[in-house]
C-alpha cells in the first residue's frame, strides 16, 4: 500500500507523457497530493471538481444507477484523466498527459492500479 504522496509521485513516474497529477478531495476541491508542474494545479482540481459534482448530478437526474469509472477530456496537446477512486469516496485522481508522448488506453489501466494501492 502506498501513501497518498508517493501514489502521486508514482503516476508520473510510472505513466508514459504524463506531465503532472493530483489526489483531490472532490468535497472541497482541495489537493491533498500533488506531482509535476505545467498547469495550475489548484485552480484545475478546483475547476474538476466541478466536473465531476456536475456529472454526478446528472447521473441522478437520468436515474442512472452507476458509478463514473472515469472522465476524459481530450484536448489539442493533452488528455486530462479525471478518475473517481472507489476505495476512498470523495477523492479523485486527477493526471494530465502529454497526447503525443502518452498511451491513452495505458495510462488509464496504470491509473486504476495505482488507485487500488493508495491510502489515505
């Protein structure tokens, strides 16, 4: 099991293209964890913390009875992965990858297995 700290400081180590991540409380919008530079990180996990209130709101408009396994942005120069972690309800990893240098379906499966490994 890892901390929270080195599970940040292992997504960038272990993802190919990725250029920073955060461990956020999706509550307050604070980061409890960070890595890597190159954004704004405290205004990015406040903004997707937005994102995700947003489209959990939604879910329980439509009815669906499900949970959100991940949100992926996909921008011009990057893919920003927003991952809900199951074991820690309330927390999400955040991690932005640099498209060219990153192998999207990868990433998410290296993502899924560090989260398993964190705690808080």
């Amino acid at each position: 099991m890892a901390n929270i700290i080195q599970s940040a400081q292992a997504i960038l180590a272990q993802i190919d293209g990725s250029i920073c991540c955060a461990i956020v409380d999706s509550t307050s919008g604070m980061i409890l964890a960070q890595a890597g530079s190159g954004i704004d990180l405290e205004l990015a996990a406040a903004g997707n913390t937005e994102v995700v209130r947003s489209k959990l709101k939604t879910m329980r408009s439509l009815g669906l009875n499900d949970a959100i396994e991940d949100i992926l942005i996909t921008l011009g120069k990057q893919y920003h992965i927003i991952r809900p972690m199951v074991k820690q309800e309330g927390l999400f990893i955040y991690v932005v990858l640099d498209k060219p240098k990153s192998n999207l379906a990868l990433a998410r499966r290296k993502i899924s297995d560090i989260e398993s490994e964190i705690t808080v």
